[in-house]
C-alpha cells in the first residue's frame, strides 16, 4: 500500500471520497524526519494494511492537515496515534471544535520540522487557505485542493459536465476554476507561488490528482500561469 518515492518518503493512494456525489480520490503522504518520527500529510482512512506499514516506518510524531477540508480521517489517526502532536490549517479549528489540536499550521519557518520540510500559506481564497509543502531532501511538493484531476470515467450526467466545466477533468491537473475565482487577494496568492515555484521541486505529489514525478518546477510554473496573468 505505502510506495516508496526516495529516501525517507513514502505515499499511498487512499479510498475515493464522496462531496455532492463527486468522487475524489484520496492520497497521504509520510515522511520520516532526521530523529526517526513520522510527518504525516493528508491523513487518508486508516485501515489496517495501513497502519502496519506506518509502524513499520517508526513512531509516528505529526499529524498535519494541509486544509481545512482534509478532516475527514484525522479523529481516527488521533485516536491510533495519542502520542502525535495535530496541527490545524487555518480554519480548521472552527470546522472541527471535537478535534483537540496542539498547534496551527505557521506560514513558513518556525515549525518543529523546519529543517527538513518547508511549507507556504496560499492565502487569499474564500473557499480555503492552502498550506503547501516541500520536503528538501526528496526535492517533493506537496498539494491538496490548489491542483486537482478527477477520472472522468466516475462521473455520470450532471455531475460531468459540472466537473468540466470547474476544469477538474482536463488532460493535465490544473487548478479548478471555483478557486480561481475565489481568490480575493491576488497579490497575497502571487507572492506565495513565488516562493512555491522558487523550490528545487522534482516532483509534485496531490491529493487529488495522480502525482507528477519530474520536472515538477516547470509543471508548477505552467499550472499557475494563470495567476501569474
């Protein structure tokens, strides 16, 4: 279940997610971190050919939400991991008031895993705050909602062509078009992709799309020209 992408960081695709009927897979990410504890990304369901992977890998330390959306599966996680410490995307706190958090998502350094994983809000949007990722070592950049590519083959009537219309099922994963237009502050989102395009990035890694594994600068750089415009 868990693919080894380079040292140190593994992914895994998770069960497809029902929203409004539209079907969105799912995909975590675990990195282990110089002292042996597990970061882990977009936690998906926790099943049990899962969990015997992750412990396999070490002790798992963080729990980490990239968006106030990806929540589904974190009381589970907590519940499997007491001892991880879970931190809150900004307004994930209001979303989920039953999770107990031991931090929020800072924009930039400061985090404990700073050394080894950077991170970027993209702020700006009405419908969520992104914080995006880069694990150093792996050269590997790590996206929720901001880059999106649904199977066309799981949508029927409708919920196809509304999912066209959104550019969710393009050739290439792109950004939806609900939150190009739910960027109220341009400038503030521009300059994060600054900083995001700045990354040596090899590869890209998404939620909800299947991942990029080269030349992931330059994919970046072409996903978000239309921000740039």
């Amino acid at each position: 279940m868990l693919q080894p992408l380079d040292k140190d960081i593994w992914t895994a695709a998770g069960p497809q997610v029902r929203v409004l009927g539209f079907a969105y897979p799912t995909r975590l990410v675990v990195i282990r971190l110089g002292d042996g504890g597990l970061f882990i990304w977009s936690p998906t369901a926790l099943e049990p050919e899962l969990k015997a992977a992750v412990d396999a890998l070490g002790p798992v330390r963080w729990l980490v939400s990239p968006t106030a959306m990806h929540n589904l599966f974190l009381a589970e996680w907590q519940a499997a991991y007491p001892e991880a410490r879970l931190y809150a995307p900004p307004g994930l706190r209001q979303r989920r008031p039953d999770l107990a958090f031991d931090g929020d998502l800072a924009d930039g350094p400061g985090h404990p895993w700073a050394g080894e994983i950077d991170q970027v809000h993209v702020a700006g949007n009405r419908i969520a705050v992104e914080v995006v990722f880069f694990h150093k070592a792996s050269r590997t950049a790590l996206f929720a909602d901001l880059i999106q590519q649904l199977d066309p083959a799981s949508l029927k009537g409708w919920r196809a062509l509304v999912a066209r219309l959104d550019l969710m099922t393009g050739d290439a994963p792109q950004t939806p078009r609900k939150f190009r237009l739910a960027f109220t502050d341009r400038k503030a989102a521009r300059a994060a992709l600054t900083r995001i395009t700045a990354w040596p990035t090899r590869r890209v890694l998404m939620a909800h799309a299947p991942p990029v594994l080269e030349d992931g600068q330059a994919f970046l750089t072409r996903t978000f020209a239309w921000l740039r415009g």
